[in-house]
C-alpha cells in the first residue's frame, strides 16, 4: 500500500495503514509506518505491541517458525518495560493495560504452537488480570472483548485438567460465551475486529462447522487484505465445505496466485491448503485415487506451524479406506489422527471410529 503522508500528523491514519499493511502481508510498509508513529507519538498505545506482531510474522515468513519464535519473546522482553513505565507514569489510560495484556497474550501464542497447554494458561493469566483492568477503567473500549472470548473459547474445548487449572485461576470456559464475546469485538471494536474475524473463522469452520458462519466471519477480511494469503485459503475451504463449488472455481486464481507466489512456508501452506481442498472434491464425486494423490503429498511435504490440517487429512484418507471397505487401513489413518494430541474434534471422532470399526 502506497504511503499518504498527511500534510498534519496523524497518528490515527499511520496507524490505520500500518495495520492494512501488516494484514496484507506487506511487513516492511507496516514497520516503517510504525517507526515513525514511534518518533511522533511515543505514548501511542497499540503500536509497541503491533511491532511484536509484525516482527513475528515477518521472522515467520523469512526465516521459520523457530526464528519467528524468538523474535516474540524478544519483542516482549522489550515491550513490557515500556507498557509497565507507561501505566505508572499514566494509571488511567486504559488502553495501555490492554496492550499490556494482550503482549502477554503473544506469548500464550509461543506456548500453544509448542503444545504446552499449562503455559498457555500461565501467560494468559498473566495478560488476564490488565485486561480486566481494562474493562474497570473504559467499557467503551470493545477491543478487550477479543483476549476475553479467546481465552474463554480455549477453556471450553481444552482438555480436563487445563479446565480445572483455568477454573482455579478463575477462568470461565464456556463456548457459546466465548464466541459471544468474539461477536461483540468483531461488531464493536476499533482494531480487533479483523482477529476477532479471523479466530471466529476458525471456530466455525472447524470446531462448530457451521460453514455459513465460516464464510459471513472471513467475507470482510478476504475483501479488505486481498494480500493475505491464508484468508483467502479459509474462504475457499469454507465453500468446499458448504458445497458452493462455483463460487469456489472463481477463486482458484487467486490459490493458485497465493501458492506460486512469497516466500517458502507461505507458499508450502497455501499449497498444502489447496491440496486438501482438491481432496475435499475428489472425495464428494468418488475419485479416491484422486483424494490419495492429493493427501499423500501433503503428508510427505508438511511444513506447516501446526498439526490439525494434517489431522483433516488423516481423517478424509481414513473415511476413504472406510468407503473402499478396507477398514484396517481405515483404522490406521484414523490413529494417526489420535497421535497428533490436539484440541480439533477430529481427535475424538477418530476415536470414535476406530471403536466402531473395531467392532466389526
């Protein structure tokens, strides 16, 4: 995005941009943009955690997902300082507790790619309790809806023990209260609408599998970042889903532009995204050596962050050894899936499945 410099400062419209930049996957725009609300309006709230966010996923997409890694725990090592000097010097600003807590947050995000579901709650716990401060100083900030949805939703479909240790910590984990939350900050708030979107998508495209909610939550965002490559991968996959195979085919470009184009990972995970959306299609019309052909090379090219498109894939391979009658095979990929040891429901249908199957 080109750059307006206005003929007055405005840190509201630098920020504004900074943000489409960093969501249209343009890092380098977002952080000079960033660097000068930093010269000009040093006590601004939200940028010194936005430059954590873009220094992850610029770490991300160059370098790896373990360089992306340090570059967060890095950027929290300095940006906590500043939040905790900026709180005692101004007490009543209630966005700087936000922030604060929402950095927090990002390290919760290290602990969740490395399963470490405890830390997950330890961090989270830690951003929790300037959050909430949040809320006591401004309700109108709609932004702490987000963390609070979040970290509700997390509860609710993490595992017994991480519940009671959330309980504990005085965590509620109920669902519907936590994409209640998330409605609220995607309707309402200022700049966490855009994740409030993004995670929504997620839970309705692969936990509530409620594909219509799917596609009204990731809509906006495949239209205001056309240069994210992932949004536009949910999108699809939410048609495949739902069975709107023509609207799907005019998106096919725009994959096929998004695998041939950034840098490795981006390109490996849009790849392997489409891949399984071919599988997603080869299984509906019954091409099975179709659906093998497509899943065997996401099995042997996997680079992604996380394991549950990979759990997706054991699961259309097992539910397509299922239709051939060939259920050892089948009970095996369903295994596979079991091992992964994530939150998708997959997990417990494949459980599920190889019981049934054993019993045949």
């Amino acid at each position: 995005m080109a750059f307006i410099y206005p003929d007055e400062f405005n840190s509201s419209i630098v920020l504004d941009q900074a943000i489409t930049d960093l969501y249209n996957y343009e890092f380098n725009d977002s952080k000079i943009k960033l660097d000068l609300i930093k010269k000009e309006d040093p006590l601004n709230p939200i940028a010194p955690f936005l430059n954590i966010v873009v220094e992850w996923l610029y770490n991300q997409t160059q370098y790896g997902y373990a360089e992306s890694y340090e570059a967060i725990i890095n950027g929290l090592n300095n940006t906590i300082p500043i939040y905790k000097k900026l709180i005692k010097k101004y007490p009543e600003n209630a966005q700087y507790y936000l922030y604060l807590g929402s950095s927090y947050g990002l390290k919760a995000r290290v602990s969740l790619a490395k399963k470490e579901w405890f830390d997950v709650l330890s961090s989270g716990y830690k951003g929790y309790k300037y959050i909430l401060k949040t809320n006591k100083l401004d309700k109108t900030i709609y932004d702490y809806y987000l963390p609070i949805g979040l970290l509700e939703y997390f509860l609710c479909i993490s595992s017994r023990p991480v519940q009671m240790g959330g309980k504990i910590m005085g965590f509620d984990s109920d669902c519907d209260v936590g994409k209640s939350n998330l409605e609220l900050a995607l309707e309402k708030s200022k700049y966490s609408w855009i994740e409030a979107s993004n995670i929504l998508t997620y839970i309705y495209l692969y936990f509530e599998r409620d594909y219509e909610n799917a596609l009204r939550t990731i809509g906006p965002l495949v239209e205001n970042f056309p240069g994210h490559p992932f949004f536009t991968f949910l999108k699809a996959e939410a048609l495949a889903k739902s069975g709107h195979w023509e609207e799907l085919d005019s998106l096919r470009p725009r994959l096929e532009f998004f695998v041939k184009n950034g840098t490795f990972l981006q390109k490996n995970e849009c790849e392997l995204k489409l891949k399984y959306i071919n599988a997603i299609y080869a299984f509906e019309i019954q091409d099975f050596d179709i659906v093998f052909e497509n899943t065997d090379w996401i099995i042997n090219n996997y680079h992604m962050e996380f394991d549950w498109l990979l759990g997706l894939t054991y699961m259309i391979r097992g539910q397509t050894f299922d239709k051939l009658n060939m259920q050892n095979l089948a009970i095996k990929e369903y295994h596979s899936v079991v091992k992964l040891n994530n939150y998708f429901p997959e997990i417990d249908e494949a459980k599920e499945l190889i019981k049934l199957l054993g019993k045949r």
